[in-house]
C-alpha cells in the first residue's frame, strides 16, 4: 500500500473511529489512575512488574506475592506463554478474581504472540484479537506488541513498514471498542517509533517506551530526548529495568534524568518493572529497593 493510500485511510479512520476510541481509552485511563491503599496511594505514583520478572508466569500466586511488596500497585501477566496463559478463559476469570481479592490491578499484558508468530507472520492479527479480549475481560488498558531486529520494520521502505501499518490499522478499532491501546515495543529509534505511530494514526496505536532497550539497540544518545520527542500523546506506559542491577546503580540510563524528562512532557502512567533476578525472592528484596528510589525521582503526578 502506499503511502498516499495510508493517509487517506487513517483520515477515514479518524473521521469515524476516533470519538468512540478516545472515549474508550479515556475510561481505561480512569480505571488505572484509581488509587491503591498504603504507599502508593501516598505517592500518587503507578509502579507495576512483569510477572516473567517475579519468575511468577503461569502463576496466580503472582498476585497475591505483588499485593506484599509495599507500593507495587500492578502486575503485567504474559497473554500467550506459560501454563495455563491467558488463552484460557478460566485463567483469565482466575487472575481477575485474584485482582480484585488483593486490590492489584492487570495495567497490561505482553507475550501476546502465540508460539511461532511476530507481528510480519500470517497469524499475527488472531494473536492480537485473543490477546485484546483477555486485556478487555481483565480491564488491561495495554497490551505490548514486541517486535525486535529482523522482525521490526525499514521505516525508509513501504514494502517494509507497509504491512505492519495495515495489521495495526485492522486491529486498531476492535482494540479501542475494548479501552485497550497497543503499545509498540521494538529495536527502532525514537524517531522511527514516532513515524510509525503516525502512519497509523490512531489512539489506540502508541509506544510503550523502554528507555534501557533503546540503550541496548543502539539509540543511547536518543533514550532520553527521545521521551520529548514522542511526547505523552504518543507514549502508553514506560518500562523500568536496569540488567540485573538495582535501578539506582550506574548502568546504559540515567534513570533520573529520564524520570525528569517524563515529568516534563507530563506523563502520568505506569511504570512497569522489567528487571532480572535470581529468584523471586531476590525480586521482592530488590523491588522495595527500587520502589524507594522510584518514589524518590518520579516527579508526582499533578493533582
């Protein structure tokens, strides 16, 4: 397709789409600002960690081991890995039961690609249609389209970034009419990402920035203006890792200058732990760790 083309159809999109969609990300965005009990509710600050970084996949006691550690308010459950996943419907039911039985909330979810596809394969739209309903049935407002190297698209070719446009232009409205956006997690730069996002046009259709994997695939002079660069409007959620390391020691980011660069665009979501440990208890020892140093750089949400 080209790229004319695109244009004339996102403009169609936005024409008849938008309205319902704002409105759906809107009320998405209001489930996951209401506070949680104890620090977090002090804070104002949206902390969640991925259950693959708890070593908890497949696990419901993830949810009641996240509900212990003083101002982690949300976990971010694999869709498609692990055993049961969300793929099945009583596990879904379950992880809801146990989210509301602890008071954590399921911000998002990732591996949304079933064994075998990525976002170019054939059977990448039926992944993401499953995955949009597990996120819908458990009020996930985001859910993380991975795509890295030789799976991420040549933003200078339309034969390249062509196809992956039209799968997030079909998939966009069933995602907003559930309050889910999908966020876009890859190996592009900044200005890549922004490109892309703009292609498509659409509210549902952001980044989920990780300033560390920007580090990690080149962009290292860029993870940090970057965040200005794609603004709040274009950034979902944020994920937070430092290697195997507290966030606090030195490493690829300057985790207070970025956190400084998200308060200045006014980006008020959640941050999601993406961190490396030997242990689940090594995780829960080290998030309290970085929980305080968290609470201590995060510009606090207005009001």
């Amino acid at each position: 397709m080209h790229e004319l083309q695109i244009l004339t159809r996102r403009r169609f999109l936005r024409s008849t789409a938008v309205a319902s969609a704002a409105a759906g990300v809107g009320g998405t965005l209001g489930r996951l600002a209401k506070a949680e009990p104890g620090e977090a509710r002090r804070t104002g600050l949206k902390i969640g960690i991925r259950a693959a970084s708890m070593k908890m996949v497949g696990d419901f006691d993830v949810i009641k081991t996240a509900a212990g550690i003083p101002g982690i308010r949300g976990v971010e459950l694999q869709a498609a890995h692990g055993t049961p996943n969300l793929r099945d419907p009583d596990a879904v039911r379950r992880y809801r039961q146990e989210a509301r039985r602890w008071g954590i909330e399921i911000p998002s979810l990732a591996g949304v690609w079933d064994r075998g596809v990525h976002i170019n394969s054939p059977g990448a739209a039926d992944s993401l249609l499953k995955s949009i309903r597990a996120a819908e049935s458990l009020s996930a407002g985001v859910i993380l389209l991975a795509f890295f190297r030789r799976h991420a698209p040549d933003m200078a070719r339309e034969e390249s970034y062509g196809p992956v446009v039209d799968l997030l232009l079909a998939t966009a409205e069933r995602a907003s009419r559930a309050g889910v956006v999908m966020g876009l997690e890859n190996s592009l730069g900044p200005a890549d990402n922004k490109r892309l996002v703009d292609l498509v046009d659409h509210p549902a259709v952001r980044v989920y920035y990780d300033p560390h994997n920007m580090a990690h695939y080149g962009h290292a002079d860029q993870a940090i203006s970057g965040i200005k660069l794609l603004g709040r409007e274009r950034i979902c959620m944020v994920h937070v890792k430092n290697g195997e390391k507290l966030i606090e020691e030195p490493g690829p980011i300057d985790w207070p200058a970025a956190f400084r660069a998200f308060g200045d665009v006014e980006y008020d979501g959640w941050y999601i732990y993406e961190t490396a440990h030997a242990s689940t208890e090594d995780c829960i020892r080290d998030t309290r760790k970085d929980n305080a140093f968290l609470q201590q750089h995060v510009p606090t949400p207005a009001g």
